[in-house]
C-alpha cells in the first residue's frame, strides 16, 4: 500500500526536488551576478560556491531515488524496491565521485578565480581610474597597529588599494594562513593559544580535562579554558 502510495507521486516529489536544485543554483548565480565588488564576489563565491554546488547535486540525486522508473528501462525494471537499490547504487557513487572532485580538484579551480578576483585593479570612486595594490612593505602606512598585529601572525591578510592622483584608499580583509581566534577584549584574529596542560589524564572509564591558556598577542589579554578529553579505548 505505501510503495503504490510512494509509487504515484514520486514524479511529483522528484520534478520538486529537481526544480529545487536547479533553483538553490539560479539564485546563486543571480546573487554573483548581481554583485559589483570583486570583494564581495570573492566572498560569496569562497563562502557558497562549494556548498550550493553540493546542495543543488543531492537534491538532483534524490529526485532519481524516489523516480527511479525514469532511469531504468522497461525491459529490466523489476519491482519498486529492488529499483530503489539500483538507483542508490548509483546516486551514492556520483555522490562520492562528485565529493571527490569537490575536494581535491576543485580547490585549485576555486582558488584561481578568487586570485583573480582579489588582484583584479580596483577602480577608484574619485576618479574611475585603476588603482594601485601596495605592498607588504608599502601599506603598513595604512594599516594600524592591530592590523599588523593579525598580519604578523597570519590570520588575517590585508590588500591596500590606492589611488595615487587623490590619496583615496580601499582596505580588504582576507583570510590568513591560520585560523586564530578574535580577541575578546580587542576583537583583533591575534587570541593564540599559548599553553596547553592536562589536568586529568583520561581513561577507559572516565574522560580528562585539559587546560588552554589564550594569550593576544596584540594587546596581552588573557584567558583559560577547559575541555573535555574524550576516554581512552579499550584494547580488545
């Protein structure tokens, strides 16, 4: 009774699903699209892309789980149930084929078009010329003393635009080498840990404790924090 129930509107469920994917899709490329600012382009694109990518390929695959008659042909279809494993046989391998390219080949195509984002000239909104990226060297000038801080521990890099006929500046953020947590006193990325000390060893029957010690290197706020050490396992 529920496989027939299933039966009769899986086309329904899998055109929705379908519509969905490609709609998850349609709306990131329209919010791209719609962006002027290489910066925020960078930022949805390094944000969202892989995600909306993943979310739009699983909506599509279960849209085949739940129609599989509409990739099995007649003449060795069998019966609902035994559709339903050869589809996910299928769903599941482009699932990982799909994950596999996301995670190891992806990156580099992602990260090419973010660089060429990031060092695409800026256009100055005093003179609608291009303008100039400062160095390491050169945008200290610009940069205040927390900034250099996050700089100096590369978990946060700055581009410094400048249009040379005006003066006019553009500061960009972008993420660093390392994720290194905000300071809470002086919200700088500069809050590192500086120490790390088991205070209770685990064991097979009960969980440790350990110790962090934070340090911002910045502005020398400090704080600790504990955590749970999950217990040891048993050797069989």
């Amino acid at each position: 009774m529920f496989l027939d129930i299933l039966d009769k509107f899986s086309p329904i469920l899998s055109y929705l699903l379908i519509f969905s994917g490609i709609l998850l899709f349609a709306i990131y490329l329209v919010k791209k699209n719609l962006l002027k600012g290489n910066k925020e382009k960078y930022n949805l694109i390094s944000r969202n892309e892989k995600r909306v990518i993943w979310n739009s390929i699983i909506l599509w695959l279960a849209a085949l789980l739940i129609y599989p008659k509409k990739i099995i042909p007649d003449v060795v279809r069998l019966n609902y149930l035994l559709d339903f494993l050869i589809v996910l046989i299928l769903a599941l391998s482009i699932a990982y084929a799909v994950y596999y390219i996301l995670k190891h080949y992806y990156p580099d195509y992602i990260n090419r078009r973010l660089n060429r984002l990031r060092y695409k000239p800026r256009i100055s909104p005093k003179t609608g010329r291009p303008m100039k990226l400062l160095t390491e060297e050169e945008e200290d000038v610009y940069l205040d003393e927390g900034m250099q801080a996050e700089e100096d521990v590369f978990s946060v890099d700055y581009d410094v635009w400048i249009d040379e006929d005006t003066g006019y500046t553009q500061i960009e953020k972008y993420s660093g080498k390392y994720a290194i947590k905000q300071c809470p006193k002086c919200n700088y990325q500069t809050f590192k840990i500086e120490k790390e000390e088991l205070l209770i060893a685990p064991t097979v029957i009960s969980s440790g404790e350990l110790l962090k010690r934070y340090r911002c290197t910045y502005c020398d706020y400090t704080e600790k924090e504990i955590f749970n050490v999950v217990k040891l396992k048993e050797e069989k």
